[in-house]
C-alpha cells in the first residue's frame, strides 16, 4: 500500500531539494559571469527590489542596473575571469527564505592593461524562494585579500598586495 | 505501519542521491588526477564508447586510450597538477542520464621545465548509470583563461596570457 | 493517510543530510581561518581525543592545542589565508562516522615577509556523530604541491616550487 510520506520527512527532503537549488543558481551565476553572458546572470537575482554590495564597485538595488554595469565593464575579449566558490554554509530562515556563506576564489587577467589578479571574496547572501524557484536576493562582497600584478614587462611584479583591495 | 513510499518521492530521493553520485565521480576523476593514479581516473569512466574531448591534448573514445595517455605525460615526479572543480550545474535527461557543467581551476608546476602554468577550464560532461553506477561518458574541455609562467630565471616571467591555451 | 516512513528510506534521507552536514563542519573550519576566528575553528573538532596532523606544522591531539597553535601563528593582520576544499570523497563506515578525502587550494600573502605562497593539500578527515553534531575527529594534511614566492623587490620570484613544503 502506498500513502502520503508524513510531513516532517516530506520537509526534510525538501530542505535537501532546497540546498541543491540555492547552490545551484549560486553556480549559475559564477559560471555566467565567466561566460560573460549578463543576461543569465541577471536571471539568478530575483527581478523586485535586491540588494547587491560590490564594495568599492558599487551598490546596486535593481538586477537590471548591476547587468548593465556587468556587461559594460566585464564582458570584454581582454577580460579573463575565473569565479570559483567554495566552502558553501547555508542557513535556512523558513521555507521560502535563506541565507549563505561562501568563500570566492577570484582570478582575472587583464590583457589589455596586462595585469593578473587573485582576490578572495566572501559573499554573504540572501536566497527567497519565489514561484518555486530560489533565487538571489542579497549578495554582499567581503573583500578579504588582493594580489594585483602587471605582466608588461614579462616578469609579474606586484602592485598590491593587501588585505582588501583598497590596500 | 509502515508501507512503501510513494513512488513521486522515492524518485526525489533518488534524484539527490543520483546528484550525489555524480559529485562524488567527478571528484575521483579528479582527485586521481592530482594522485597520478591513472587506474584510478580510467574507472571513473564507462567501459564502452566515449568521448573525452580534451582540445589541443586531442579526443579520446575509450578509457584505456585516455588512461595511456594520462600515464605517459601526466605522471611523472616533476609534473605537479592541482585539478579543482567548482560550480556544478548537473541536469538529468532521465533517471539514468545527466549532463554536468563544471568550471575547473587547473595549476601546474613543472619542475623540470621550471614553469607555472594556471588554466580555467569549462567541462561540459555527460554521465550515465550503468549497472547501479554512475559513470562519465562525455568530457569535453572548452579551455576559458591561460596564464603560463617561466621561473628559470627566478622571476616569474609570463610567457603566456590569454583567453585560450593557444594564445 | 499518513504513516511511517520505512527504515530503508529513512535511512536514505538521514544519510543525504549527514553529507550535508560534514560538508559544512568542514566549510565552516575553513571558513574560520580564513576568518581569523580559533574560536569557531576549534569547535568544528571533537572535544574529546583528536588527530590533527599538519604534518611539518604538527601534530594535535586536542582542539584546544591546535587552536591556541592558529591562534599563535595564524592570527595576525599580515596574514592573509584563503583555504578553498574541492573534489570532496565522503563514505560512512556506519550511521555516525565517515571518513573524507577533500583537496584543499590554499593561497597565503604575508604582508609582513612579503611572500605568496600556493600550496596544493589532500585532507585525509575522519568525522563523528556526537550528541547528533558531526565533528571532524581526524585530519591529515598531505602536502602536494608547493610554489613559494618573494615579492619584497617587487616581481614574484619563486623561493621553492616542489612536490612538497619540504622542497
């Protein structure tokens, strides 16, 4: 005989669905912003009022605004980015709402200022649960160190190496 | 009492642990990889007809051929990998098909040849299950960023930086 | 109507959400270095008889000992660490312990010495249900790979590229 699964274990798999989905349009988005494809982007934040803290590269309140500043300064042929996110703590507040730890490994080479950069970023986030699909709400960046060199000359000379980006 | 679960949650469950297992290939692939285990990194694919489509290192259609190769240049003393895998996007065409996008963070130190070599690379894969066990049968490299470093004279000296390892 | 869920089934779930869980215990350790935080770092262990084998760094066989050792070493404003964990390989040997292969990717600048240094490390972890929390109980650092740089006279120039810290 087959019946209902009893609620408490129906949440608890969908607490598991839950996790996979957030890391999931966390990924989505890494992976866009490596393809340089702002639109995809875009579609991992949720399209009303969203908070996106890029520290000293801005604040944006609208999904569009942050595609439009993205695919203005990073979607170049000299812009090589890696996004890689690792160590991923997620919190959930209800059902529909949760929050995230992440620590960014951020490479970029630049070849047209001939410059590599390795950051380390932690995203705090947000995630809500909107017509059954997470999507990201708030993303915080924590800048958390910086290594900046140029390559014009051949050998990779460090420019700054600090523990935020401002130095 | 205790009677069977419905089938609808059962195949969720199985979804997740699927999801797991296909994780879980990816990270021997690559873990073998680093352990310059070829025995152990052949496994990881399906026995018959594959594709493992590695760009300008050339395309594979079963494992032994991958494996002789992996052996060849890959394992020796002074060729130092670090294969990392991050963001998975892992999407089921059935329950015992699947489609993965991973973005590899790739960093090679070659003692002999005294370089430092650091790719980004995107896998578009392809896994099936095959007698209960989920197997690679499609790998295919897009190579996304290179940063290809001498150190023979000290100085790291970039020798190469550019969008794919061809320049 | 609603009724119990079969133990095979229950046990599936239970061990869906124990990978999630020692997932997290070792992305909130390697959170916590990278925050600075001994605190929340040690907590993540046994209370009890650990094994923290950090190889040239040490051996401890209690939290407290490693803790007060991070806190010592790790601490300090010209430290500046990124601990990323890919590729992770997690089997239980019963309901309430697990073993894990993780590959860690660690970047250090230090300020102070006006080094960068990327080591590649394979985690050999052992972990423990106890009182319903997963603990790491034991964790064996195998270094991999090493490229340890200068930066004091401005280019990167290496110190030690080799298959192990050791040289």
């Amino acid at each position: 005989m087959s019946v209902s699964v009893p609620i408490e274990w129906q949440r608890r798999i969908e607490r598991l669905e839950a996790l996979e989905a957030i890391r999931r349009v966390k990924a989505r988005y890494l992976n866009a912003c490596d393809q340089q494809d702002p639109d995809s982007a875009r579609d991992c934040f949720a399209s009303g009022q969203i908070e996106i803290d890029m520290g000293h590269l801005g604040v944006f309140r609208d999904r569009d605004a942050f595609a439009e500043l993205y695919r203005t300064l990073g979607c170049h042929p000299h812009v090589l980015d890696m996004h890689h996110a690792a160590n991923s703590e997620i919190d959930f507040t209800d059902d529909t709402h949760a929050t995230g730890l992440w620590s960014l490994d951020y490479r970029n080479i630049n070849t047209q200022g001939k410059t590599v950069t390795f950051l380390s970023v932690l995203y705090h986030d947000e995630y809500q649960r909107i017509e059954g699909v997470w999507k990201i709400t708030k993303s915080r960046s924590e800048f958390k160190t910086a290594l900046h060199c140029s390559y014009a000359d051949g050998p990779l000379t460090a420019l700054l190496a600090a523990r935020s980006v401002a130095g």
